[in-house]
C-alpha cells in the first residue's frame, strides 16, 4: 500500500502553506484520497501533481492555463474512461501549442535576463577588482591605464566576433 502524507506532510515537502493545498483543491486541480475521519490524505502522484503546478505557477501560467494543461489524454484510457473526442483532441493540441509558445517566450526572456545578468556581474566584479587594488595601494593611473586597455581590446574582439 502506497504511503499517503497528511495536508501539513505534504506542505512541508512541497514547501508551501496547507492553504496552497486546499487552495489548488478548491479550484479542482487535484482531488486527494480522504481518511475516515475525512483529512485529505496525499499520494505520490498528487504531490507530483502539486510540483508540477507549483513549477507551472512560477513560469506564470494562470490557473485557467494550468487546468488545460493538466488535461492529459492517455490519462483519461488509463483511468478507464473512453477517451476524448476528436473536437476534444484537437482543442487539447491547440491549447498545448499555445502552451509551449508560451513556455518558449519565457525561456527566452530569462535567456535575455541572464545575459543581462552576466554583463552586470561583469562591470561589478571589475569595479570591485579597481577599488580592492586602489585599497591595496595601486596607482590609480596605471589602474586607469589598464581598464581602458582591457575595454579597447574587448571592443575589437567583439567586432571581429561579428
């Protein structure tokens, strides 16, 4: 028999509130097993379940998103069920296309964002190599000097680069 989590297990392993839980329950996303005494009691799959709207959340895709995109249709054969329509399917195939163009315009602005990231990293580390060597007595001439040398020379690589 599989092990089953009570509400605030299963909080804790995901690291969210019990109100997430029974938040995400309230709009249908998940339906966990009840004990006799009726505390919800959560499976492996429900916690995947749970992870797997938490990762959709943090990239933003609304609830309403989330609901179709948890429409899966092998688990509909699996649970027994006939399947879905051919008008269903192809709603299904259009909400997920639209998903993963989502999805892919997201990767793409955290790509830009990290980029972004590292240029800045870049300018700070080198103002913080400038002021550690100005504290450890080097001329501020020569640091000069040096900065201005190492900017022409990442200019000219950067435009035999292109």
């Amino acid at each position: 028999m599989p092990e089953l989590l009570t509400i605030h297990d299963a909080a804790e392993r995901l690291n969210v509130t019990p109100r997430t839980l029974k938040y995400y329950e309230e709009r249908g996303l998940v339906t966990p097993s009840r004990s006799e005494g009726r505390y919800r009691l959560y499976s492996e799959q429900d916690l995947e379940k749970f992870a797997r709207i938490l990762r959709l959340r943090s990239l933003g895709f609304s609830l309403q998103g989330i609901t179709e995109i948890l429409k899966r249709p092998l688990d509909a054969v699996n649970e027994g069920r006939s399947g879905y329509s051919m008008t269903s399917l192809r709603d299904i195939e259009s909400a997920l296309t639209q998903q993963l163009e989502s999805v892919d315009a997201r990767i793409a602005a955290v790509r830009r964002e990290l980029k972004e990231a590292q240029a800045v990293r870049g300018e700070l580390s080198d103002d913080l190599e400038y002021i550690q060597r100005r504290i450890a007595d080097e001329k501020q001439e020569d640091l000069v000097k040096e900065r201005l040398a190492r900017k022409r020379r990442q200019q000219r690589s950067k435009q035999d680069a292109e």
